[in-house]
C-alpha cells in the first residue's frame, strides 16, 4: 500500500455520522463514496436502486431531512449529521404496507420494480406538500422519475387512490 | 378447464416484496470477499489497436487483475451465432475483449478486478491505448456507398446478408395496376434502455468444482450451458440465475455479452466473487440497440383502394457485428402485410455492417418499421383516392372466415408465417367508437376554426408471437399443501409470478397466493430459452398448464385409492381433495401429496391425521404403479407450439401539433388488443400502457444520434430523451378475445405489442394534423425539431 500522505484527495477518508430509517449509524467513508453507494453497500439498505448515475432517471430517491433528492448526486460525507429516509423505512417491519405501496400495488402501479423505490419516495414527499393533487399535478410531479415499463398510467392511479386514502385518515386523526 | 383464475384481475404475488425495496437484483448481491469489475471500452469507433500498456493500472493498489485479448487464451473465442440463416453469408461475431481492432465506440478493450468499482475505474485511466484510425461507417448510407470503407476487411460491401422472398406475381401485377405510387422511408436507431442496466455476479466454489452467476438476463440457460461449454465445466456444476430483473425488452436475451463471459472467468481465476455492473454510459454505448433500416417501396392498387402489390426493397443495419443473425430484418419482412390481404408482395432485404453498437431485437424486434410503412401505404391510398382512411384499411383486411391464413413467407422460428385467427375489423370497430372516430372531423375543423392543428391517427398490426422451439415447467405439490412450479423462462415484470400461477391454482382448487413460481434459476428448472419474442404466457404458460393438468389427474388417481372411489368422481377444490358428493372424505392436498410417496416413515400433525382416517391401505404389487409415473404429487411436461401465434391489434391517437414549435401533445389514445384468451387483464392492460408509452418514445423522443466519427453525442438520460409522466397520456385499452387454436390456453403474446402500431399512428396523425401544410412524414422518429423543420420545407418550398 502506498503511504498515507502520497494518496490523492479523492482517497481520503471521513467519519460520517447519519440516521437511516430512524437508526444511527457511525462510519467511516471514502470521501468520494457516492450516497447511494454507501446506502446499498455499507448499510446494505439495496431498495434504493440506481439507475443512471446522473441524476436524471429517479431510481435513486430518498428523502434527506424530509426532502426528495437523488442519492447518486451526493456523496455520503455530505448527508453527515443528517436523516435519511429509504424504501425500507416506508412500512419498516409493519406487517402492512404503507398506503402508498398498498396503493402501488392495488392498481398494478409497477412491473419489474426497479423504479418503484425511486417513484414510491417522489410520492411521499409529493403527498406530503400537496395532499389532494389534481392528475396533471401529479403527472408533473412524477416527470422526475423515469419508468420504462408501466407508461405510468396506473401509477397516476395509484399516487389518486393513496392521497385520498391518506386524506381519509388524515380527517380520521383529525376528528378523534 | 376450469377457469376460475384464469381471466381474473388477480392482484400480483410479487408486489410486496418489490414494493418494501426486498427485490433482489444483481447489484444487490454483495458477497464475502467479492471483487469488482469494470472495463475499458473503445474511444473509436474504428481503429487498429497498435499497443495496450496496462503497467500503471497493474501497480495501482487495490487492483487484482487486468485483462486483454492477449491474456484470456482459449477464451478468446467469438461469441456463438445464436440464429444461423442461410442468407446470412458473413456472420461475425464479437471477442469478449477487442484484439487487433475496434468496430464501435463502446467495446470492450480490457477488463480490470480490483478491491472496489472506485479503484477498477481508476485503474482504467491508466491503461494507455495505442489507436490508429480507420475510416468509420457511420451510417447505412455510408455502408451503401460504392467503395465504402470496410467494418470488416473480409466482408466486401459491408454485406452481411441478402435475402428475397416473393409472394404471388407481384411484376405482373405492378406492370397492369392503375395506380402505383414509390415512397422511401427510414426509421432511426433508438435503444431499448431498461432502467435497471446489466450486470454480473459470479461465484466459484473450488471445493466443489462449481460456478454461479446471477446475472440480468432473459436468457439464463442458453447462457449456463454457454459457459459450461466454455469452462469445460458439467451443466449441472454451472448454475445461473436471472433474480428480479430490472427490465430487459430484448436487450438482455443476448449470449454472450462480454462480461458474461469474463466476470465468472476472472471469479474463477482469482478464487473470489467478482461483480461487474454496467452503468448508463455504458449502456448507451455498449448494449445492443435496433431500428435503424431504410426502405424504397412501390404499391399497386385499384380505384377501390385495394392494394394489389407491394415491393419492399430494405437496408438493415446491424451494427458491428450479428449475434442474434438477422432475426429482425426477417420479422419485418414477414411483418409487413399486416392485417391485410396482400397476395402479391416482392421482398428484398440487404443487411449492412457498420462501426455502430450490435443490433438484436428490441421489444417490436423489426416490427414497427414494417408497421409504419404498411400504414403509411394504406394512408398514402386513402390520400391518392381521397377516401377515408379506416374505410381503406376496412376494404383490405382479411376477413375472420379467412383464417388460418397464410402470408406465403418463411417467419423468424423457420415455420409458416401463418396467422392463426383474428378478428380485425371487430378491432377497428371498437377503436372507432373509443375515439368517436366519426364526429372527429367536425371536431377538426372546429379547431381549425380556432388556429389550432388537430389530427387523428390509426395503426393496425398483427404480431407473431409464442414462437418456440418449447418451454417446460414442473409443478410439484409440497406436504404442506403449497405448491411450486418453476419454469426455464425468465421475468422481468410480465408478472409471471402471478399468472402462471393462476393458471395452476386453476387445475389443483388452490388460491393463487399457495402456488410458488419460480423463473430464471437454472437449477429449479434445467431445461428451455428465455422470456423474448412475446412467448412465456404461450409457451411457458401451456406447459404450465399441461403439467398441472398432469397433477391434478395424478391426485385424483391417488384420493380415488385411499377413497376406494373413481377417479371421476374425486374433486380437488379450496386446497382440498373429496369425492363428489361426500365431502366429509376429503383430504388436504398436502395429504394427498404425502399418500403420493409411498413413504415407510411419515411424520409431523399431517401424517398423523393421514394414520387416524379410515383409508384404503396399499394396494398388492408394486408401491409404485408405473401408471402412476414417479412418486409425490409432482409432474413436468413440455409445450412445443407448431409456429407462432399471431396477435393483432389497433390503436388510434388524437393529437394536437403546434406549428410554431413542432411540439406535439396527445389529447386521446385508445388501444385495442388481441391476445386470444386473457389470463390477466390488469397484467396484459399494463403491457400495453408500457408499450404503448416506449413507442411514443420511440416515435417522437428516442433517437440515438450518431455523428460521423461513429460516436453516440447524446449517450445519456439528460439527452437522449425517455418519456415521462408528463408526456404519456392516458391510455383507453380495450380486448378483442380470438382464442389462438394452437395452444391448450388459446392465448397468444402480448409482451411487445403496445410498442408497434404507435410510430405509424403517429405519423398519420400529424400527416392529418398537417394537412393544410401539405406534410407526409416518412421518417421514425421524429422529435419537435424535426418535425418544425419539415413544417418549414414545407412552406419554404
């Protein structure tokens, strides 16, 4: 191995401190490893997929502090002392899914699932923003993510029936 | 057959799973001391390689292997010729690595295996490369050209094949008719761009001698009996897994791809996992793509606007190279006559290299060249006559009492392109009422009234599918009632997860959610090709049902025992087996599945009530009856289809084109579909929105654009343009039902269809749109420059 001091900047390493999914996690990084790199293969989280490395397909999404971001235009050094929020963390160990997947899946809103992750966060911080989207709303919300086997179509169905699922509950909560 | 889940909306089995983000792709296996891969690919597009230093990158800590052609010995074989055709006289196929010459920007020069992918890519900026330039073949007009430069120096003309076929007397006809009319037209290169991109992992276990790779694949058994082959290794010692697979649409039904070949190589020879994944760049660059062909055609037809003739003279281009033979120009060829009576038809097709990425299907494969120009002839009728354009296709469709009904050409599988049943017209029909067809040209002209371009647009098809040679399956009842039936085929989002097991819970009385199906894993099933061709639900899905069908007869013969009663009169329903009319004598189907093996020791709370009920005890002579073939509820049976099964269809579109920007936004699309029996109608409604929302990529955004060095400028996502949410519209689908009389299920593919009509409705729709500006699009794609630049030739000119 070369000594300490000849290697290049890129090399270098840091410790990063991040909450994943509500769990602290403390590691050491290469200072060039890409967020996404060091969701999948450090804390091994492989539900945040990527698919083109440069930030334009949406596969990579997570909430960072409550906000959507794609993960593969980040490094992990940059998410330190943050929260992050994947697709694990959505239903967690809750036998029931959240109403977004149940939603995804009741109106057949994926095909190879590769995208879904990716779309399912959009989705969550969409809702969150605007809880009663109209269609072209959500359409333009979701033109971020790229999908190439649904035409989207049901996944617009599914992104309508989740809000006004969630809307219900939300009213729900709000009554008791 | 019993129907109770066939046909049903069946919610899909594997959606939790994906949904919670527990797929497994290949990039999520990390494995115990796994190394990582990455490649040196051509900067050329055309160039000797004078010298490769790979000294620096060697010396990088970090890094444990680098390869070139020089290193790899009795590997540095060509890849196999997947489809040997007659026509295709100078086959050539790709070295896993290049080693005296490049023939595209994105092959692969030399491979580096390092601790992780971050070193693999540094050590590939050290590797130094010598290259001395040859003249590149940029595109087909330059492969044409007299005196072309050669992609291969042994391949005069850059001619890779020539193929004619001739249906009827198409010289005399042409010499006689009343109207004749010669178009050409091109359809561009696009890429099939599965969001998930290729990868490899592969394992080598020394103790047992044995190879796994989990690769993103259509195909993994042609690829494990490939590298046994190349390994000298027993079928049964390589196992090769395509686990959830991020998308394929043709691109991945490939043997080999280089890296297949090279990352259980290098697995092997460092003793250690290796992985490679493919990012986007190397997608755009290095994984096969299609499309591109350039068509002369003459059409004779008689004042009633019945088309007499066709003569269709083509170049296709291949790429570099033509592993998967010449598959697509023949799918076009054969593709053409469409829905229509065409007795007379001169084919001609001329396949040229050039120094551009390998062509091998891509979902359409062929067809929605041959589409757009078959529906560019039937509007190109309709505007010489001035007669409406449904009304043309209507004269000429084949009519239902015409089935089966023979084209007269040699289809891709070598069979009979002969369409098995249809019902065009009933297609259009409801199209016509989808997009109140009839009221659109008030609709038009009210618009017009307003300044604004209005068009609508038609696209009819027929589709070969569920080509063999066969696909098998088993289905095997476990003790615990679940039952498991695995196939050679692969998924990647067709949800046969799901309905193939409708089709099985059908024959055994159980839910869908108990029967387990298993795809992609050499080891669950050792036997078939791959999920391509719009095939898996018709030939898979057969043997699917023809081996259950076997299980269910199987467990009917063992209750009849154990009941002392008929096999005729024994009834499997709601996970359980009785004799009609007494259900109190009824067993599990697990129950049944233990009887099956004539076990001398059972155990567990099922063997125990097995004990305690008043059953017939064995009967005298053998414990297994040969009648009763093999022990266990378990059975596997093979589907062969005589040749394909052709599906069809119609969609039609309302669009609304600005003039001033050449923006084009659709305001109606309908879609309707003929797969013969549906198993799942949410399941084949989402093949077709999928399709349908690539063939609007295709025919309006997609366009790989190739400049003159040979070198893709617009390989990624920010250029190369996918659709997104905000330009697919909503999509009406309705079905058709002409059961296929091949196949046991009546069903026939529906994988590719959404994607074919879609360049040619479009053109007709902006042709309509247009009309006032005189516009007759012959091209594929079109994207709004280019469709603004023909608006201004138009007026300029």
């Amino acid at each position: 191995m070369q000594e300490q001091e000849e290697a290049p900047a890129f090399l270098e390493e840091s410790d990063i401190a991040v909450i994943v999914n509500g769990h602290s996690y403390e590691r050491r990084v290469p200072v060039r490893q890409l967020l996404s790199d060091f969701l999948r293969h450090e804390l091994h989280l492989t539900g945040t997929h990527v698919g083109c490395e440069h930030g334009v397909c949406g596969c990579c999404t997570v909430l960072l502090n409550g906000e959507a971001i794609r993960s593969c235009l980040m490094f992990a050094v940059q998410a330190d002392g943050m929260a992050i929020t994947t697709i694990e963390g959505m239903a967690g160990n809750n036998s029931d899914l959240h109403p977004i997947q149940q939603a995804f899946m009741e109106k057949h809103g994926l095909q190879c699932g590769f995208c879904t992750p990716g779309i399912i966060m959009t989705v969550h911080s969409m809702l969150r923003d605007n809880p009663n989207p109209t269609e072209e709303e959500i359409r333009h919300e979701l033109s971020g993510n790229i999908c190439r086997c649904t035409g989207y179509q049901n996944i617009v169905e599914a992104v309508k029936l989740a809000a006004e699922r969630m809307r219900a509950f939300q009213s729900e909560s709000e009554m008791d | 057959m019993a129907t109770r889940w066939f046909g049903a909306p069946v919610q899909r089995t594997e959606d939790p799973r994906l949904l919670r983000g527990r797929g497994s792709y290949v990039d999520d296996f990390d494995l115990p001391e796994m190394l990582h891969a990455a490649f040196l690919r051509s900067a050329y597009a055309h160039a000797r390689i004078v010298h490769i230093n790979t000294s620096a990158a060697r010396e990088l800590p970090g890094v444990h292997l680098v390869l070139t052609a020089g290193d790899l010995g009795e590997l540095l074989e060509p890849s196999p010729l997947l489809v040997p055709h007659h026509a295709l006289t100078q086959p050539r196929t790709q070295l896993p690595l290049a080693r005296d010459v490049v023939n595209y920007v994105g092959e692969a020069v030399a491979m580096v295996v390092a601790e992780n992918r971050y070193i693999a890519e540094d050590a590939l900026d050290l590797i130094d490369v010598e290259y001395e330039p040859l003249p590149v073949v940029s595109s087909l007009e330059v492969a044409a050209m007299d005196n072309a430069p050669l992609v291969h120096v042994d391949v005069p003309g850059n001619v890779a094949a020539h193929l004619v076929q001739t249906v009827g007397d198409p010289d005399t006809v042409f010499t006689n008719a009343p109207h004749v009319i010669r178009e050409h037209f091109v359809i561009d290169r696009g890429a099939a761009m599965p969001m998930e991109c290729r990868g490899v992992v592969a394992r080598w276990e020394p103790q047992e001698g044995s190879l796994t790779c989990w690769i993103s694949t259509q195909g993994p058994i042609p690829i494990r009996n490939g590298l046994a082959a190349i390994f000298k290794l027993p079928e049964h010692k390589v196992r090769v897994i395509a686990p959830d697979v991020g998308g394929g649409f043709g691109t991945k039904i490939m043997m080999f791809y280089p890296e297949e070949i090279l990352t259980p190589f290098a697995a092997i020879r460092l003793n250690r996992p290796v992985k490679w994944i493919e990012d986007r760049r190397e997608h755009f660059i290095s994984a096969n793509q299609e499309r591109s062909q350039s068509h002369d055609v003459e059409y004779a037809f008689d004042d009633q606007g019945i088309l007499l003739a066709v003569r269709d003279t083509f170049l296709h281009d291949t790429g570099a190279y033509t592993p998967y033979g010449i598959i697509v120009p023949i799918i076009t060829a054969c593709t053409l006559p469409g829905p229509y009576r065409l007795k007379n038809y001169y084919s001609e097709f001329t396949v040229l290299y050039t120094n551009k990425v390998p062509v091998s299907p891509y979902r359409g494969a062929g067809r929605p060249h041959a589409v757009f120009i078959m529906e560019r002839i039937m509007d190109g009728i309709a505007r010489e006559l001035h007669l409406d354009r449904a009304e043309v296709r209507s004269r000429n469709f084949i009519q239902p009492d015409e089935f089966p009904w023979d084209v007269g050409l040699v289809y891709q599988d070598g069979g009979p392109t002969k369409y098995d049943s249809g019902n065009y017209q009933a297609g259009l029909d409801k199209l016509k009422t989808l997009l109140d067809y009839d009221n659109f040209p008030a609709m038009q002209a009210e618009a017009r009234k307003q300044g604004r371009c209005l068009g609508i647009g038609i696209g009819c098809y027929v589709e070969g599918t569920g080509i063999g040679p066969y696909e098998g399956a088993q289905v095997r009842v476990e003790s615990d009632g679940r039952v498991f039936a695995s196939t050679g085929i692969t998924t990647q989002g067709q949800a046969h997860f799901t309905t193939f097991a409708q089709i099985v819970a059908d024959q055994l009385g159980v839910d869908p959610k108990d029967v387990l199906v298993i795809t992609g894993d050499t080891q669950a099933f050792n036997w078939g090709m791959g999920t391509y061709a719009s095939r898996a639900a018709t030939v898979a899905g057969s043997a699917m049902y023809l081996a259950a069908k076997k299980v269910r007869e199987k467990a009917k013969q063992v209750a009849a025992d154990l009941f002392e009663a008929s096999p005729e009169d024994i009834e499997l329903a709601d996970g359980k087996v009785f004799v009609r009319d007494a259900p109190h004598r009824a067993l599990t189907l697990g129950q049944v599945a233990i009887s099956a093996n004539p076990l001398r020791y059972a155990y567990g709370e099922n063997a125990r009530k097995l004990m305690s009920m008043k059953l017939a005890g064995p009967r005298p002579g053998p414990a297994l009856p040969p009648e009763r073939g093999g022990p266990g509820l378990e059975a596997s049976e093979f589907y062969s289809p005589p040749h394909a099964s052709f599906a069809s269809g119609v969609h039609g579109a309302i669009i609304e084109v600005d003039p001033k920007t050449g923006m084009v936004s659709f305001l109606k699309y309908a879609a309707v579909h003929d797969c013969g029996k549906v198993i799942n109608p949410v399941v084949v409604e989402g093949q077709v929105h999928g399709g349908v929302a690539q063939g609007i990529g295709g025919a309006f955004f997609e366009r790989l654009v190739y400049n003159e060095e040979g070198q893709i400028i617009n390989a990624s996502f920010m250029d190369y343009l996918l659709p997104t949410a905000a330009e697919v519209p909503p999509i009406i689908v309705d079905h058709v039902e002409t059961p296929s009389p091949l196949n046991p299920l009546g069903v026939k593919g529906a994988g590719e269809a959404g994607v074919i009509p879609v360049p040619a409705l479009f053109a007709s729709a902006i042709d309509d749109a247009l009309s006032a500006f005189g516009v007759r699009v012959r091209e594929m794609p079109l994207h709004p420059n280019r469709l603004f630049e023909l608006l201004q030739e138009q007026q300029g000119g």
